[in-house]
C-alpha cells in the first residue's frame, strides 16, 4: 500500500501536469457524451427507421438527449471542484462558465427543439419535405402541400449542439476550431430546409456557408499565427507566452486579429454582421430561433474564454480595437434596424445590437465582466426564442407573414398574441421588470466598474434608438386598423405553446427575481490550466 | 430582511388598492357599467387611503415615515423598500384626489371603437399605483425601475383611446421619457459604483446614495448629475426638452391629460427636490446657473406659446410648461421659502391646472373641436361652465385668493435675495399669465355666440339651431356629474388660496431637510422661519 502511494506520488511529482496524463474523467463531460452520442444514435434513427415512425422517434430521442445531458449536468455541478477541471487530456476545460454555458445551451435548445418539432403551425412542419426539389417546379409546389419533412434536422441539430457545447469549454484553440465546424455545418444546411420560400431558404444557406467559410478560415490563420508566437495552441500557454517573453509582437497581433475576428463573425457582432438579417430571414424560423439564441450564447461562450484566459494579459492592446467593434455594432444594429420592414430582419438586426451589448460585458475583463455576460446571454436567449416562436405563429396563405405592414391591428384580432408580442419587445429593448432589463444593468455595471463610462454611454443611446423600431411594431399592432385581407394568427400546437411559455416565463422570472441566476453566473471564473 | 415602522400597512394599501382594482376592473370589462362603478369604487377607497396617511404623517417626526423594507436582488444590494416624507405625501394625496376625478370626467365619453371602459379605467388605476410607487419608493434602482414602468401604462393610454395622431404622439412621448431614463440609469449606476468603491459593499439606498455620493469631487457629481437632471428635465418638462408635452397632451384623452400634466410630470420637479439636491449638492451649487436659466425660459417662452396657441389643448401644455419654470426657479433658488412654494406649486398648479383641462374638456366635449377659432360666446349658453373655466383659469394665473398666488409669491418671495435678476425676469411670466388666460376666456366665453363649433358647419347640414340663441341646441350647461366633479376642485382653489396652512405644515420639514442635506443656507432669517438642522 505505501508503497504504491510512495509510486504514485513519484509519478505526481514526475508530471507537471497530472491533468493530462490522468485517464479522461468522463463524468464532467458526460452532456457532451450523451448529446454527441445521441446524434449518432439519431442518424441510424434516419437510415433504419421505418418513415412513418422516423418523426415521432427523432423527436422523443431528442428531447429525452437534451433532458437527459441536461439530469447529468445538473447532478454534476453539486460536487463540482470550484475552481473547475480539464478533460479529455486538456482540452476542454470544465469550469463554472463553461457549467453555465452548457446549462444555457441545453435549456436554450430544449426551447428550440420544441419550436423544430411543431408540425400544427405549418401542417407537417417547418421543413422541406425533400431538400433536393428546385424550387418553383412543381415538385415544390406539391412538396409545400404534403405533410411529410425532412428529419434530418433533428441529428443536424444535437451535432450543431454538441458542437456548441464543446466550443464554449475548449480548452485549446485546435479543439476550438474543431467544435466551431462541428457547429457551423449543420447549421448551414438547417438554413436551407425552409418548406416555403425554397430560393430564400437556399440563398441564406449558400451566403452563411461563404460567409462562414471564409470566417472560419480567418480563425484557422489567426490559430497558426498563434501557434507560431506561442508553440502551443493551448489558450494558458498563450496566455504565459504573451505575458512575458520578447517574442514577435507581430505573430501575436496579427493571429489575434485573424482569431477575434473569426469569433466575432459567429458572434454576429458588426461589422462582421453581414450574414445576419439575410439568414435569419431566410432560414425556418425554428432554426433562426435555434440559432439566434445558441449559436449567440456558444459564439460568446468561446470569445469571453479567449479574451479572458489567453489575451488577458495583452488587454489593453485589444481593448480599444474592440471598443470601436461594440461601438460599431450598437449604432449598425440600432439605425439599420430601424430602417427594416420585415419583421425578422429587424429582430436579426436588434441581435446585432445586443451583441455590442454582449461584447461590452466581455470587453469588461473582470469577474463581474464574466458574469454579467453569461446573465446577459441568458436572458436574451430565451426571450429570443419565444419571440421566434410568436413570429412563426403569424401566418397568411402564403407562409409566415413576415412584412411588418401584414402586422397591422393584430392586437384587434389576437390580443393574447400581441400582447406576449408586446412583452417580448419590450423585453428585448431593456424596461425594467423584464430580464433584459437586468440583463443590460448587470453589464453596464460591470463596464462602469472597469471605467469604461463613454462606452456606456453609446451603449445607452444605442438602447434608445433600438426601442424605436420594437415600439413601432407595437404601434402597428395595438393602434393600427387591421388590413382587410391580413395575416391570421394560428393557434399553436403543444410543442409551439411550450417553447413560448417557456422563454416569456423565463424572461419574466429573471426580470423580477433574478438573484438565482447572478448567483449562478458568478459561482466562478475561468480555469487557467 | 425586512423593515416596517409605524403605519408602513397605509403605504402598502396605497401601492396595492390601485393594483388589485385594475386587475377587478379588466375583469369586468365585458360590462361598461359595471367596470366604471368599480374603478371610481377603488378609486374614492385610494383616496380615503391618502387620507389616512396624511392624518397619520407626524410632519415634527422622522423625515421618513410609514416606511417598509424587502430584499429585492441582494447581489447588488437592491431593496423594495417604500416610504413617505412631507413631499412625496403631498404628491401622493394629490394623486388620490384627481384620479376619481378623472374617472368621473370621463365617465360618459365615447372611447375608439373596440376599447373598453374597463380597459381605460383599469389602465389609469395602474398607471396610479406605479406613480405612487414612484414618488415612494427609497431605493434608488426600484425608483429608476418605476419610473420606466410608468410609461407603459401612460403609452398605452395616449397610444389607443388619443385623438387622431395619438400613434406620434404616444411614441415621442415614450422614446423622450425612455432617453431620459437611460441617461439616468448611467448615472444610478454610477452612484452605485462610487458606493462599492467607497464602502465595498453596493447599496442603493437612497439615504446610503446620499451619504456616498453627497462627499464625491465635484467633477464625479457633476457628471453623475447630468444625468438625472436629464431625465427629470425630460420629464418636468423643461425647455428644449419639452417638445413632447404639447404633443402628448394634444393628442391624450381629456383625463389622461389631467394625470400626465398634475402627476407624472411632477416626477420630474419631486425628482430635482429628492435627488439632485440631496445627492450632488457640489454640483447643484456648480450648475444652477444652468436651470435657472432654463427655467427662466420656459416660463417666458411657455407664456409666449400659450399667448399664441391656436389649440386649446397645446394652450393647456404650454401654461404647464410656464409653470415648471416657476418651479424649477424656486428649487434651484436655494431658499426655504421659495422651495417650500415650489412643493406648494406642485399641489397647487395639479388642483388648478387639473380643473382647467377637465373645464377645457367640458368645453371641447360639447363643440367637438380643439380650435379656439370655433368658439365664441359660449358663455350665453353655458355660464355656469364659463364661470369654471374662468376660476380654473384666475387660479391659473395666480390671483390672489386662489391657491397658486401663494405659491407662486413664495417663490418670487424666495427666489429673489438669491437669485434676483432671474426673478424679476420671471415676474414678467405672471403678465402674461393674465395676458393669455384673460384672452382665451374672452376668445371662447364672451361677446356674441359664434365659431363653427357653436353654430353652424361644425354640425353639419341639418343641425338643430335655436332660434332663440342662435346655436344648436345640443349645448347644455353642465350636468350634475360635471358640477360634482368640479366642486372640490374649486373648494380647494379657494381654501388653499385662504388656509394654506395644512399643505405648509406637511412640506417645511421635509423642504427644510433637503436644504440642509444640500448644505444650504437661508439667504434672509426671517422672523420665526428658522431653518433647523438635525
């Protein structure tokens, strides 16, 4: 016994690093597991599954994966170390954040899921019944009027899941950039699966993947600069590298550079927005609501580790670059979102302008700057999704009735709907008693901690103007007269109904009683190790 | 933890009575009458409430009384946590005294098609319990918070039962106070910073705030200033921040119009009284210069706009916008006697001010137009609502005898040692006060019954005319509901005008401990008006 404690001790004290030499501790990483598990799981679904039972099966599958990684994170977090673990030899990192990520992701897509699975708003579903048809044949035309879809989101989403969730808890930027494909390429092809609008749905598909190839190509280059500066891709190494050493300081400017800005283009943060209204107007809006909401919080999740964990010490070299971005993101999303007549583009444009919120809060290199953020996302996520899922509910013959002129005098017709409606935008413009008002005080605090007063001010100002654009679709609804051929509101079905619930009781809750979640959001910082 | 002293029960019925009657009211929407006897039912129990409380203020205690106390969000040291002082009860009396007599102005008017009596009247009551919340509240964060939520309801009312261009109006009105809000909230959280910064632990209560922020340098306070005067000018409102009155108060429902002018608006001035002075007195000194001007402008150029209105209603937003001078004046004047007639003003121009729009909705109601031009005479046919609309509007312009002479003789009284070429500046305000209150009685009351709304076109082809008058006989004088809603305005014009003792009595100590938070001084001792600090 002593003397394999004795050889024990002496193998400790040989590795430097016991972390990575140990056996994988799975148990920190079992949501992981089970969600990427369960995406192979649904794939054979896809293939073996007779037709008729593929749709009920993939849906149960799905939620049980979510509930089930959901169970397994929560029993996990009771004995987690606080200070956090590494697994999977280093490369991901289990710290509080990246807990409260995975928990925000899992509830954020349980959300999601239930909007992708509803098939009583479009008979038969948001999607395509067969991808391949071109549109405006008359294959497509026949396709819009049958009830069957294309399952294959179902699997496309635990991978874009699975993928997030790794993402945010990367603990080197190789298996980041592996988790960012991982997310990035189903996405691309959900964007592409909407049953109406085929030629939209495509053209967003095709821009979000150019777009977001060439972003992730900015990341890979930003990687290998890096990597040069550093000789390691792990974000502590870098994090030492740039702390201390006469080293290039090209190598590291220029790979941060390249590596933020791949981060900030999913991040939908301007100037790298471009994708953004052309996406989330074109893609289903289950899946613009899936990610919207996710790929936000993963996206943020990723930018706050690398800012915080590897460029912490090179701060102030950054800090004023990204000053200029979150500038730069509140006035493009605030102005150009008032310029919008589609209701989508206006809200794809508003998420531009809570990502200059969101990158404040993370600008803010402090724990409160960690803290806020991870609030932040939370909120906005899930009063994103129900308004998602509100849009898909307003429908004309022809699909959702998008054009906000269709929304006229709504509040005539369904008040219940526009009064949810009201809320939400409410919510997303920040007023007190709704989470996203928290939201913003929780970050701005954070930013006037850390002296940056001017950049609140914006910030502000941006909130003002970007209230306009939500207040006038509450005009269009509560003080127009309804237009005689408008929209109808459709009743929606068990899953819709939830995923709507769920985000306005959510935005409520953390509106009027957020302690528990703060407590949450700050119950640690990032590991460094 | 919770705290609660004598009489905290009051406070919390107040917050809670109007709450619990918007939620009966929209229940009974379905049946107009039904709905309309139980708001005005809640209404007159809100004001037996005030009442109460005034009965049970003890103007020589505390300064804050009736107070209680919750954790809201202990993270940031967040508190709901609500009580009175001598101003903010004035304020809150005057709440309950007007909303059963806005609920009674409008008992019979026709709303937009699809709107609900229940509706409307639900939505005042819950635009009263986030106003007495408001003027309540001690906790910084949970003041910002109501004062944004004060909108919704407000925005809502101008929004769906306003005239023709309520959408511009409604939403001008809401982003303006929202800007102003915001500008705020940059400076709460500021204050909160210092807080953390000074003590380690964040609070935002406002007797900590005060303590903090009251010994901050005086650039930090400056800053931190501008901010909340932003929004309080928003919202008093003074000039150039005032575009969006004439607007909301045009386009808002006669009652409405009441509220936004006697309550909400008084935010602002409560706000300048409650937190500027105590809070940055450093900066206050540095920058009164700056709302003395303003206010000096807004009472000349709210006086000249009102002078020249063509409107009745826009007439009604700039006398208020004159006013708000009047009271800005007295505040940053930094004497007693000059801030103890701004308080006063702010009772005393809700009651007069108050009446001349309900008087003003009188008129409109039975002419049909807002134009000044469609009236002429109207006092033939209806003198007992001329004999209104002329003691709304003597009071309105200070005479003595009425409630506003006091006040406003405070304030020039008050304001001069300190500030004395900006009062007599001001003074030139009570001029044309008469100019523009006399002349638009004379427009619309006296000489010969003419104008489209009296008789004539306005009515259409086929419009009934007496003979007898000369104008169409649906003008009636004003009905029992009218006079009864009327009368305790003037009771009050009038008693307050003689007896202002009561409202005195409750104001001096809360003005006199702002004073001395400010670390002011009396210009002029006078007599036994000795200002004591404790």
């Amino acid at each position: 016994m002593s003397v394999m404690s004795s050889v024990l001790l002496l193998a400790q004290e040989q590795a430097p690093a016991p972390a990575r030499a140990e056996a994988p501790p799975l148990t920190a990483i079992w949501p992981i597991l089970i969600v990427l598990g369960a995406a192979c799981l649904s794939v054979l679904f896809e293939a073996l599954l007779p037709k008729h039972l593929r749709w009920p099966g993939q849906v149960v599958l799905t939620l049980l994966t979510i509930v089930a990684a959901g169970v397994k994170l929560v029993t996990y977090v009771s004995g987690a170390p606080a200070a956090g673990e590494t697994a999977m030899f280093g490369t991901l990192a289990v710290d509080r954040p990246a807990l409260f990520l995975w928990g925000t992701l899992l509830a954020l897509s349980l959300g999601a899921v239930l909007l992708i699975a509803d098939r009583s708003v479009e008979p038969g579903g948001a999607f395509v019944a067969t991808a391949a048809i071109r549109p405006g044949t008359v294959q497509d035309r026949a396709q819009v009027g049958s009830t069957g879809m294309q399952t294959e989101v179902f699997p496309l989403t635990l991978f874009a899941l699975g993928g997030m969730m790794v993402f945010c808890a990367a603990n080197d930027l190789l298996t980041m950039f592996v988790a960012l494909e991982v997310l990035s390429l189903p996405l691309y092809l959900m964007c592409g699966l909407a049953r109406r609008r085929r030629l939209l749905s495509q053209e967003a598909a095709v821009k979000y993947f150019l777009l977001g190839a060439f972003a992730s190509a900015f990341f890979l280059y930003g990687v290998a600069l890096l990597y040069g500066y550093a000789g390691s891709v792990r974000l502590a190494d870098i994090s030492e590298a740039a702390a201390g050493s006469d080293r290039s300081d090209t190598l590291l400017f220029a790979g941060m550079g390249l590596l933020v800005v791949g981060l900030l283009f999913k991040a939908a943060v301007g100037p790298f927005h471009t994708w953004t209204p052309d996406v989330y107007q074109g893609a289903p809006t289950p899946v613009t609501a899936f990610m919207a909401a996710c790929t936000k919080v993963a996206a943020f999740g990723g930018i706050l580790r690398v800012l915080q964990v590897a460029l912490e010490s090179t701060q102030w070299e950054w800090r004023g670059v990204l000053w200029g971005v979150a500038i730069v993101s509140m006035v493009i999303g605030a102005v150009l979102g008032l310029t919008q007549t589609d209701v989508k583009r206006m809200i794809a444009y508003s998420s531009v302008a809570h990502a200059g919120f969101l990158l404040i809060g993370s600008i803010a290199v402090t724990e409160k700057g960690l803290s806020s953020t991870l609030f932040y996302l939370l909120t906005y996520g899930f009063t994103t999704i129900a308004t998602f899922g509100v849009i898909s509910l307003v429908r004309d013959s022809s699909g959702e009735a998008t054009h906000l002129s269709q929304w006229a005098g709504l509040a005539k017709r369904s008040p219940l709907l526009a009064a949810v409606f009201t809320f939400l935008l409410l919510a997303l413009a920040g007023i007190p008693l709704t989470s996203g008002f928290v939201g913003k005080f929780v970050v701005f605090e954070a930013a006037l901690s850390d002296g940056m007063g001017p950049l609140v001010v914006v910030a502000l100002v941006a909130s003002a103007v970007a209230a306009f654009f939500y207040l006038r679709v509450i005009v269009l609804m509560y003080f127009s007269e309804p237009a005689a051929d408008g929209p109808t509101v459709t009743v929606p079905g068990a899953f819709t109904t939830a995923a709507i619930t769920l985000g306005v009781i959510i935005t409520l809750l953390l509106g009027i009683a957020p302690a528990f979640a703060l407590d949450w959001a700050s119950s640690g910082v990032f590991a460094i190790r | 933890m919770s705290t609660s002293s004598t009489g905290s029960w009051l406070l919390a019925a107040l917050l809670l009575l109007p709450l619990v009657g918007a939620a009966v009211v929209v229940a009974l929407r379905g049946n107009d009458k039904t709905a309309k006897s139980a708001a005005l039912a809640f209404s007159l129990a809100e004001f037996a409430l005030a009442v109460v409380a005034w009965v049970q203020f003890e103007p020589s205690g505390a300064r804050l009384q009736q107070a209680f106390s919750f954790d809201w969000i202990p993270a940031f040291g967040v508190h709901i946590s609500f009580a009175v002082d001598g101003i903010a009860l004035v304020m809150i009396a005057v709440i309950g005294l007007l909303v059963p007599l806005v609920i009674g102005a409008g008992w019979v008017d026709k709303l937009p098609e699809g709107r609900t009596k229940g509706g409307f009247f639900a939505l005042i009551l819950l635009e009263q319990a986030l106003t007495v919340g408001v003027f309540a509240a001690t906790d910084v964060f949970l003041f910002y918070v109501l004062f944004e939520i004060m909108l919704i309801p407000m925005y809502f009312l101008i929004g769906s039962y306003g005239g023709a261009r309520r959408q511009y109006a409604a939403v001008k009105f809401f982003l303006y106070s929202f800007l102003g809000g915001l500008i705020m909230l940059a400076s709460v959280i500021g204050c909160y910073v210092l807080a953390v910064e000074q003590n380690g632990t964040g609070t935002f209560e406002w007797a900590e705030l005060v303590k903090v922020v009251s010994t901050a340098p005086l650039e930090t306070q400056v800053w931190l200033f501008l901010g909340f005067f932003a929004a309080f000018a928003i919202k008093a409102p003074l000039v150039p921040l005032h575009t969006w009155l004439p607007d909301a108060t045009a386009e808002a429902p006669i009652g409405v119009a009441v509220l936004l002018v006697g309550i909400l608006d008084k935010v602002g001035t409560f706000g300048f009284l409650r937190y500027l002075l105590p809070m940055f007195p450093l900066a206050s000194k540095e920058l009164a210069p700056l709302v003395l001007v303003l206010a000096v402008v807004g009472v000349i150029y709210g006086s000249m706009l009102a002078t020249g209105q063509r409107d009745i209603k826009r007439f009604l937003a700039y006398v208020s916008i004159a006013h708000f001078g009047f009271i800005a004046l007295g505040i940053f004047a930094f004497s007693s006697q000059a801030m103890v007639g701004s308080v006063t003003y702010m009772v005393n121009h809700s009651i007069a001010t108050g009446m001349l729009i309900l008087v003003v909705g009188m008129v409109i109601a039975r002419g049909g137009s807002t134009r000044v031009a469609d009236y002429g005479g109207m006092a033939k046919l209806t003198p007992v609502l001329a004999a209104m609309l002329l003691i709304a509007g003597l009071s309105s312009m200070s005479l003595p005898g009425t409630n506003s002479f006091v006040s406003e003789f405070l304030v020039l009284i008050g304001s001069f040692p300190n500030a004395p070429v900006y009062t007599i500046i001001a003074t030139v305000g009570m001029v044309l006060a008469a100019l523009y209150v006399l002349w638009l009685y004379q427009r619309i009351m006296q000489g010969p019954v003419r104008g489209d709304a009296l008789v004539g076109a306005a009515g259409g082809p086929g419009t009934m005319v007496d003979p007898a008058v000369g104008a169409k006989k649906a003008i009636a004088d004003l009905s029992g509901r009218e006079k009864l809603v009327l009368a305790p305005l003037v009771v009050l014009i009038v008693g307050l005008g003689f007896f202002p003792k009561p409202v005195l009595d409750v104001v001096t100590p809360a003005v006199d401990a702002t004073m001395c938070q400010a670390a002011l001084a009396d210009p002029v001792q006078s007599g036994e008006r000795q200002l004591q600090c404790r």
